[in-house]
C-alpha cells in the first residue's frame, strides 16, 4: 500500500527531473517528505490552526422519566383481598374512577369505631350535663365535674378521628354506608401504564405495618421529562429556557425538541454531574419512561483552537493530524503525524483541540489519507 501510493505520487510529479543515483535522505519514522508537485497532484490543502466559533450545544446523556406533577403511584390504604378489577392496562381513567375493589375487614372496623364513638360522645354529653348541672347547685364536687368534661373532650376527639377515618374508606356513599369493600380510585386523569394486581391477590395496607407494593401507576405521558447527566465544566453554558434535542436508541432518526426547565443546585459527589430537567412533548407517546437518551442543549458559541473534522484521522485508538513542519535537508516539504486530543461532544464542523496543536501551526486539512498510507 504504501509502496504503490509512493510510486503513484512520484509518477504525478512527471518525469522532468533526472534521478539522482546518490543516497538521498529518507524521512524518519512519522514523517512524509513530498515535492511541491506532488504536494499539488495529491490535491493536499494546508491552511494554519486558527480560533474558531466552537460549541453551540453541550451533549450529555439521560433518561426519560414521568413529569413527577403528571403520574400518580397508586397504594391500597387497608389490607384486604382484590374481589374485582375495575381497569387494565394501556386505559384511558379519569380522577375518581374506579381502579380496584379490595374487601377488607378493616373498612367494617372503620365504621364500627365510627358508630361507637358516636355513642361514646353521647354518654359522655349526657354525663357532662348533669355534672354541670349538679355543680352549678353545689351538689356535686369540682373533681367530678372536670373529669365528665374531660372524659367529653376525650369523646368529641375520638368522633372526630373516627370521621375522618371512615371518610377516608368510604365508597362516597356517605360515612354511615356499612361495608367490608373499599374502592380505590385514580387520583388523577392519565393512561393505566402499570398495573400490579390479580384478582383474589392479599393486598397490604399502605398504613399498616408490612411493606405496601404499588397496586396501579397511572401516567400522562402528552409531556415527560428527560433527565440529563451534565458534567461540571459545561454547567455553566446551560441556562433554564435553553432548546434542547433528543435522540433514543428506539427511534435513531427522530429528533424530539423541548426546553430546559431546570438545572439542579447541587452536583452528585461521585460522578461531579448535575441533573438537568428538560420537558418533552410527547403527543404520540413515543417516549417511553426509563429510555436513555442522548440530550442535545443549545448553548452560546465560543471561540477555540479548533480544527475541521476533514484534517482528523482515526489511526487505531490514536486521533491524529498532518502538520506542515518546513523543509527537508533535501528541499522536500515535510508533514509530520501529529497526535491530538479534541472535544468531539461539542459538535459542528470544526472541533477543539485540548492538547497536541499550536494556534498558526500548519494542519492538512483535506488530502491527509494519502500522507497516511506513505507512512
């Protein structure tokens, strides 16, 4: 190959010279030493490393999560079993709606408190009165009055937690409907996008002592939230309003536009990245919740030592450059290979250079595949 470029090259450069039979000086190990005729038969293009407008979007990687305000995770508040299931699966609910219905004995001992306190506040008021009323004659002693007061306050206070309790269980038939059944409804409107209950299922209380599994997740998933993971030293080109691009693996020509619409206070100890929150519209509900994403924020262009992405190679785990260093002993024109770090996250047509190149060095810029097979 590289026998074949060389003779190829010397045949462009004609036959006008005469071939000197003295030894010649052959270029060191990285090197290319070329005519200017050869230089202008390869089509090679030299232009120097200068500042360039770089950057334009900082690239990071996320995931789609649920907009927290748009999901509800749906648990059983008693333990019981399921008797029947009132959604499925990919429907359409809106808030209020019948999700699940779970016979427990705690909704009858729920009412059952409810009724005793009732006639616990009753005795107690009927007590107080006539305490009060033995009192006010002096025929009954302070101690006995303060304690049938207290003993009311007591009962008004157990009503009132036994009210709430019942209300809380009710089926919405009013706090006097006696049942063992108690109907867990969505708290919003949204899809079912999770469902994790069979029928004839023990289901365990929320408030109890056992460990509560989510019964329903339901989600609106028109806007969701794409979480990304953006490294400390492009933290502070990202602003909240910015646009912002998304790609998923599911869908690699599709393009999903939003906004950032926050960036987080803090920065995760291990990883030094802070979580940027970007919303999503999603009216096909494409994205699907825990997709990785690459995530795409516009930011302010900068300017940098940067090259074109045509005077990059890929010479095995090395990025390399060819650099126009002068001449030769023998009057050719060098080009040395020149390793260089570059930051290809930032993107566009000309990428920055962290590490290998001076600003007014001279870089090959289109041609530089045929520098590397003389090599």
């Amino acid at each position: 190959m590289k026998l074949r470029l060389a003779l190829l090259l010397a045949a462009a450069a004609g036959c006008g010279g005469h071939a000197s039979n003295a030894a010649q000086p052959t270029p060191p190990a990285g090197e290319a030493w070329l005519t200017p005729q050869q230089v202008k038969n390869a089509n090679l293009v030299v232009a120097p490393a200068t500042d360039q407008d770089v950057g334009g979007a900082v690239t990071a990687s996320g995931k789609v999560t649920y907009d927290d305000l748009r999901v509800a995770h749906q648990f059983s508040p008693v333990t019981g079993r399921v008797v029947k299931i009132e959604a499925q699966p990919g429907q359409i609910v809106k808030k209020g709606q019948p999700l699940v219905v779970i016979e427990s004995p705690d909704v009858g001992t729920a009412f059952s408190d409810l009724a005793k306190a009732h006639a616990d506040l009753e005795a107690a008021d009927r007590d107080f009165k006539r305490q009060k009323e033995l009192f006010d004659a002096h025929a009954a002693s302070q101690k006995d009055y303060e304690a049938s007061l207290d003993a009311f306050q007591k009962a008004k206070a157990e009503l009132s937690r036994a009210q709430k309790k019942a209300a809380l269980l009710s089926k919405g038939g009013g706090a006097d409907s006696v049942t063992q059944e108690y109907t867990l409804r969505a708290t919003l409107d949204g899809e079912v996008v999770g469902r994790n209950v069979t029928p004839g299922a023990e289901v365990v209380g929320q408030y109890s002592q056992g460990n509560a599994v989510e019964l329903f997740t339901i989600g609106e998933l028109d806007h969701v939230w794409v979480v990304a993971d953006v490294y400390e030293m492009d933290l502070g080109r990202i602003k909240k309003g910015a646009r912002v691009t998304v790609r998923v693996v599911t869908y690699p020509n599709r393009i999903f536009e939003g906004v950032v619409d926050y960036v987080s206070g803090t920065l995760d100890p291990s990883t030094h990245t802070a979580k940027v929150r970007c919303t999503i519209p999603n009216p096909d509900r494409d994205l699907k919740p825990e997709m990785y994403a690459t995530v795409s924020v516009s930011v302010a262009e900068r300017k940098a030592l940067a090259i074109p992405r045509s005077a990059m190679l890929r010479l095995g785990d090395q990025t390399v450059v060819f650099v126009q260093t002068g001449t030769a002993p023998n009057g050719l024109i060098r080009f040395e290979r020149r390793p260089v770090a570059v930051d290809e996250d930032e993107g566009g047509d000309y990428l920055p250079v962290t590490h290998g190149l001076e600003r007014g060095e001279k870089i090959v810029t289109s041609g530089a595949i045929l520098l590397a097979g003389m090599i």
